[in-house]
C-alpha cells in the first residue's frame, strides 16, 4: 500500500503544509488503525480515500495525530493532487464525501480549485485568556467554526510568540471547540497578497498549522467584506515555510486556489 507526503498550498517543496495521502481503499480500515497511522506519521493531516462506483467520486476523512477532524483544506487538496497527478484520474473535477458535506477540487490552471462551504463568523468580545496567551491585544475577535483574532498589521502577526498551552482552553465559543485560534491582519502595503495570518491548533493536536484552508472559509467572508472584493489572496505566515492561497467567494461557498507538489512517495507495510 502506498502513502505519499505532498505539500500543499505551495509551488516548490518545503513549503505550504505538508499532508500525508493514503492509497484508496475500497473499505475504511479500523478507525484504531486510521488514528495510529495518523500518529505516526505525525503531520498535521494525513487524509484517507474511500472509492465509491463512479471514479471521481471519494469519501475522504481525516486525521491529526490525536483525533479525527470534520474539516481539513490542505489535506483535501493534497487528497485531489494525488489522485490527478499520482493516480492519473482524468477527471477535470473530483468529489469528495465528507463529515462537512460534498466537497469538490478541479484541476486550474498549474493548480486546483476547492469548493468549500462559507463559515461567515460574528464579532464577539474578546474572550478572557486570550490576550495573555497571545501575547497582543486583539483589535477585534470573531468566531466561526474556530476563533479568529484580527490585530494591528502584519508585523504584528509575523512577531507572535503565542503560549501555545494558554490557548488550549481559549475560544469555547466556537463551534469546532476550544484551543483553535487564528490570527490575522490586512498585508503590509506592497505585498503580493491582501491578508495575512497564522493558525495555532492545540485543540487539535497541532501547536501551529503552516496553511490551514478550514480557517480561510471564515477568513474570506471576513475580509471580502472589510476589504469589498470579492476575491482576495492570502498568505499564512508559519515561520520558515509559508503558505499561499487566492479565495473568491462564491454566494454560500468559498473558492479556495491553490498549488501542491508531491515530496516523497512511500510504502506502508503495517
């Protein structure tokens, strides 16, 4: 059985977010098994395949180290780019089932594009703890499926040096739980790319995600309507790595652009 380890919303190796892809099976395997891989291979997601009776058609689930999540954007388009450019699916498009509903990434241009639901967030006070945890004082904080807070400028996003365990019990008003918190500002001027910001899970497992594309569903409502336009570009800020995505809102759905490219293709024995 083969895995292979992409990095996701990245042009060249080494950056994005890396995500590991399991051959598709024509039964889930144990959940106990799913969970251990998971484990080992350490990586923020590692994605599981499940064909159905038409060939561009999955069911995918995922999973962080610790647990199985509803929703993950950059193993789902490392799940698309192995199927196209690994397993030579000649669909234009691939669907996917999901916990969150039908999910489709088409092939664009020299990446893909995902069709994701829109999780618009509402304004809220800003939640005791999270500030110390931040180390910065949030400008305004949202919450979605994860809490999101925006500060001053993209200096301020880039210097963050957050106590990742203070943020583990922060952000119960969000509906994906506690301990998921993004962070986010308008770019600096001159930049290729409108908004900044970074992701910090231990909620999930995962003290700092390099580019999470769950957290964009929220991002992109937000900024479409601060900033008026209907598609923006982003880039998540992890330190040494860095990832890039284009997001147009599309009525009640997101469009989420992005590249992926395979780092290494491995067979599993276990």
């Amino acid at each position: 059985m083969r895995q292979w380890t992409v990095d996701a919303f990245a042009a060249q190796p080494f950056r994005g977010n890396p995500a590991c892809v399991v051959e598709p099976f024509d039964r889930w395997p144990d959940d106990v098994w799913m969970q251990a891989l998971a484990a080992e291979n350490n990586q923020a997601e590692t994605a599981f395949l499940r064909r159905t009776a038409d060939p561009a058609r999955f069911d995918l689930r995922w999973f962080t180290p610790t647990l199985e999540v509803p929703l993950c954007g950059h193993a789902t388009l490392a799940a698309a780019h192995v199927l196209f450019s690994e397993l030579g699916l000649a669909a234009e498009r691939v669907a996917f089932g999901t916990q969150s509903g039908p999910l489709a990434v088409a092939r664009r241009g020299e990446g893909y594009e995902m069709d994701f639901p829109s999780q618009p967030p509402r304004r809220i006070e800003p939640p005791e703890g999270l500030a110390k945890a931040l180390g910065v004082q949030p400008r305004e904080v949202w919450v979605s499926t994860y809490l999101v807070a925006v500060v001053d400028d993209e200096a301020t996003v880039r210097a963050l040096r957050p106590d990742v365990p203070g943020l583990a019990g922060v952000g119960l008003e969000a509906s994906g739980g506690p301990g998921n918190i993004g962070v986010a500002a308008i770019a600096a001027p001159a930049k290729p790319y409108q908004v900044v910001s970074r992701f910090f899970g231990p909620g999930c497992g995962i003290p700092e995600d390099p580019t999470t594309g769950s957290l964009h569903c929220i991002l992109a409502p937000l900024f479409s309507g601060k900033l008026e336009r209907a598609s923006l570009a982003y880039h998540q800020a992890y330190p040494g790595r860095g990832g890039d995505l284009e997001c147009e809102i599309a009525g009640e759905r997101v469009l989420i652009r992005g590249r992926a490219v395979t780092v290494l293709t491995s067979e599993l024995h276990a």
